[in-house]
C-alpha cells in the first residue's frame, strides 16, 4: 500500500526533528514500536497534562507522580568495555539511563553535558548513578571511542539490537528515540523521560526534583 501525500510530509517533519528514529528490526519490533502510546506534548510554553498520568513541559520533558509510576524493566547484559552491568543492582540510587549511539549527531552535541553533570554529582557524593544504552553501533569499539572523546566515566551497556529498550512496557514513558533520556527514582520507578538532546540545565532539572524526592 502506497503512503498518502499527507503520511510523507508528516515522516519527512519527523526526520528533522532532531533525534534519530529507532531502527526497524523485525515485524515484532515494529508492531511493538506501533503500539507504543504517545504521551508527551506541550501548549504554548505552558505546562499540560497530556492524560494518564504523565505531564509534559513546555521542554519536552515528562514527568510521572510519585505513586504514579511505573517500575523500569531489569537492563542488564555486557557493557561497551566488555564488563557487566544489572540496573536494578542500582535501587536506592537515582539512575539516570541515555539511550545513544557514536553515528548520532544529537548524541554527540549532549554528550559533554553528560560528562560533567556525571562527574559534578558523583564528585559531591549524590546517590545518583548514570548507565548509558548504547544502541546501532555494530562494534562496541566505536563506542569505546566515543566515551574517550566525550570523557564518559559511567558504563554503558551495549545494545546493537535495541532489545533492551523493547524491554520497557508498553503505554509507559518509553526511551523510543535516539537520544532518549529517562530518569528512575529511587524505587527503580520511571520518573522523568524526554526525547530529545540535552544540555547541562535541562539534564539539571530532569535529575533535581528526583533527587530531591524523599
């Protein structure tokens, strides 16, 4: 079946978004990606709610009620250096996940900011831990290469396949992009998501409240 003139002008406004689109796997990754239930937007600069349980900002990011959330899957598997890593290891802490890739241009822009908000709150003794996902890189020394340009300290575990971000359930704050950026509270909860890159204080705002939380 041939796309409308009306579908191709809607994919060609997604493409510059922005952020890279997940890749098409398989049927399975695509009818889950189909499935997967928007959440986010935004009116005029003014905070919105955007039904269920999440609200979004007039900076893209949403947020889920404490009480309201949804437990994050286990993420677990080989990390880019060839170690292993298990989030839910990580309850207790506040996690910070960013889904990224060495060939993303929006990857590279925000990837100094997440180098030094990292190193800043691990330097000041705050219980958060950062776990990238690396994801479409064929071989995990590009994105070796990558975190020693970048100076990236925390892991990243290496997802080639995009399957462990087809872990998260489905109608939940999904990190269905490239960049993505998902924050977990304490509980291992998912808290905060947004789609797009990041800088330095709008990666501040996502981790604060959270941090904050008692």
């Amino acid at each position: 079946m041939s796309l409308s003139r009306a579908a191709v002008r809607r994919s060609s406004r997604r493409s510059t978004s922005g952020r890279a689109t997940l890749p098409v796997l398989t049927a399975v990754t695509v009818a889950g990606v189909m499935a997967l239930t928007s959440c986010s937007g935004s009116d005029g600069g003014k905070t919105t709610s955007t039904g269920g349980n999440y609200v979004t900002g007039a900076t893209g990011i949403t947020t889920a009620a404490k009480g309201e959330r949804t437990e994050a899957p286990k993420l677990d598997g080989e990390t880019v250096d060839g170690k292993t890593l298990d989030t839910t290891t990580l309850k207790g802490k506040v996690v910070v996940l960013n889904v990224w890739g060495s060939w993303c241009p929006p990857c590279r822009a925000e990837a100094p900011a997440f180098a030094k908000v990292s190193k800043e709150l691990a330097d000041a003794g705050k219980d958060v831990a950062f776990v990238g996902i690396n994801t479409r890189d064929l071989s995990a020394q590009n994105a070796v290469s990558f975190e020693e340009t970048f100076g990236i300290t925390y892991p990243s575990l290496y997802d080639p396949a995009g399957k462990l971000i087809l872990r998260f359930p489905k109608g939940t704050l999904n990190p269905n992009a490239i960049p993505s950026t998902i924050i977990l509270d304490r509980e291992g909860k998912i808290a905060a998501r947004t789609l797009a890159p990041l800088g330095e204080e709008q990666l501040r705002s996502m981790i604060d409240p959270i941090l904050a939380e008692q």
